[in-house]
C-alpha cells in the first residue's frame, strides 16, 4: 500500500492551508465597507443632505417645517449609510464563512479520498492473495472514484466561495489565507434588543412622519387664518403619522423576537455540536491508544481521524451560524433586513 498519500492527507487536515496573504475578518470587513458601492452612494446621499440643511440654517426666511424637513433628510441618510456598512459587513463575514468553510469541506474530501484509495490497493492485494472477491474490489474502486469526485466538487465549491469573497472584499486576483473567526459568545438577552428599538431606520421614519405632521398641524391650527377643513385635515393627518409609528414599533418588536429567538436556536445548536465534537475528540483518542498497542490499524485511525476532523468542521460551521444569527438581530434591529 502507499502510505505517504495517508500522511500527506493527514497532515493536510492537521495543517489546513497555508498560501497567500493572511487576511483576518476585521481587515475583511473593513475592505467590503469600502468597496461596497451602495456604502459610496450612501455617503453621496448624506453630503448632499448635509449641504441642503446648512443651505436651510443659514437662510433666515425658512420656516419650521422646512427646517425639520432638512434635519429628518440629514438623520435619514445617517441610517441609510449605517445600514449600508452594515449590510456589506453582513455580506463580507457571510462570505468569510463560507469561504472557511470551502477550506474544510476540500480537506475533508481530500483526506475521504486518501482513505479510500488505501483502502481500495489493501482490496486489491488481498483479492490477488485470494483472501477478497472481485465485487469486493469493484466497490472499493466505486469509493475511489466517488470520493475523488467529491474532491473535484470541494475545489470548485472552494475556488467559488473565494472568488465571492475576493469580489465583494475589492480583491479580485488575490491570493489570501483566511484566519478562524472569533468565538461569537453568547446570545444577548432580548430586552437589550428591546430597548435599543429607535435605531431602526423605518421606526426613525416613522416618527419624523410624526414629528412633521405635528409640526405641520401646529403651523395651521388657527381659526383665524386657516378653514376649519384645513385644520381638520392636518390632525388627520397628524393622527395617521402617530397611529404608523406606534405600528411600526409593534412590528418591530415582533421581527426582532423572531430573530433573537433564531439566534437562540443557533446557539443551541452549537451546543449540540460542541458536545459532539467532544465526544468524538475523546473516541481519537481511545482509537490513538488502540493503534499504538497494535489492536487496529492505520487505516482504521485514520478514518478515525478524519471522523473528528467532520465533526470539528460541523462546530465551525455552528459557530458561523451563531454569528450569522447575531448579525441578523442586529440587521433587524437596524432595519438594514
């Protein structure tokens, strides 16, 4: 059998890849921010409504309203550039994800594929030594190309995941080694969601409807210079604008509990996978101490081994959907999704 293709696959799954320059997911999302085009126009839009309020405050003919007008423009693009960054943030660290996920995935299917090409020569020599039939050789050889079919699709799933990254990170071309996310820690409780609620852009909308309609209706509740239908009209409106905002908070509180409720569910999540991957770090190493008294093989180890490897990919990929979960709290909170 030719063992230094186990090894080398071995090794590769201990090591993981080792090429290009290492980007951290802090320098990723600071890239995509910046790369982002609607971060660009999102800044376009806020110097504009800056430049139009400061054209407001400085003519002293302007009335009330125009100049809340200009403020709730002003506040409006704040939150539209907030939730752009936010967005392409969301977008970077998703791809980030995917991307180590892509490297794992490629590894694990290189190392399935090293087991199995030992498995099928130790078929084949013990076919010709009579001790394994023909069929026994037939499926061996089925595993092989299978899993080196699996190793194709690993590098295709890879080469695109990067490529996703390289293009929403401004990087196209660019050989980069990603380094593992942060621990995302624990889920906040939902009342720390609850009362951050007026950051959300479409609440903040909401209420400057308000505050303008109020503004508006004030300007025209005079008997002696408005029709009464005008003034009647205005606290309609005035009425509508409250009746939106209050709406739009109870609705709000309702996206978030549903998505602080899918963060939870993550994190349970991982939970299991935490647990699983420690039992599967402890059967190594019972399989470890079989192998060095000479009770099972290498082979056996070594799909041991890479046993583990599957269930350490499955917690990463549990831990990248806690975050993923976070994340979309905070986007909903935001009202950037």
């Amino acid at each position: 059998m030719r063992r230094p293709h186990l090894i080398a696959a071995l090794l590769a799954l201990a090591l993981g890849f080792a090429h290009g320059q290492p980007l951290t997911l802090d320098d990723a999302l600071g890239r995509a921010v910046e790369a982002s085009a609607a971060v660009r126009g999102a800044r376009l839009d806020l110097g504009s409504a800056e430049r139009d309020l400061a054209r407001t405050a400085a003519d002293p003919t302007s009335l009330r309203v125009t100049r809340l007008q200009a403020d709730h423009a002003v506040a409006g693009a704040v939150a539209g550039l907030a939730n752009a960054a936010m967005t392409a943030r969301d977008a970077a660290a998703s791809a980030y994800a995917s991307a180590l996920e892509a490297d794992a995935s490629l590894a694990i299917a290189e190392g399935a594929h090293a087991i199995a090409e030992t498995a099928h020569e130790a078929v084949s020599i013990q076919f010709e030594a009579g001790a394994a039939t023909r069929l026994d050789v037939e499926r061996s050889e089925n595993d092989r190309r299978s899993a080196e079919r699996d190793v194709i699709d690993a590098r295709a799933a890879r080469a695109l995941a990067y490529d996703r990254l390289a293009s929403l990170l401004g990087l196209a071309g660019a050989e980069v080694t990603l380094t593992p996310l942060p621990d995302p820690g624990t889920v906040p409780p939902l009342d720390a969601y609850l009362a951050d609620l007026d950051r959300n852009a479409q609440l903040q909308a909401a209420v400057q409807q308000a505050e303008l309609a109020a503004a508006q209706f004030a300007a025209i509740d005079n008997p002696l210079a408005s029709a009464p239908a005008d003034i009647a009209a205005a606290r309609d409106r005035l009425e509508t604008a409250q009746l939106r905002a209050a709406e739009q908070r109870r609705s709000l509180v309702l996206l978030v509990r549903q998505a602080h409720n899918g963060a939870l569910a993550a994190e349970a999540r991982l939970r299991s996978a935490a647990a699983a991957a420690a039992t599967a770090r402890d059967d190594l190493d019972v399989q470890r101490l079989r192998f060095d008294a000479g009770s099972i093989s290498a082979l056996t180890l070594a799909r041991a081994e890479l046993q583990t490897r599957q269930q350490e990919a499955q917690l990463a990929a549990a831990r990248h959907a806690l975050a993923a979960a976070l994340r979309q709290v905070d986007l909903t909170l935001m009202g950037a999704r």
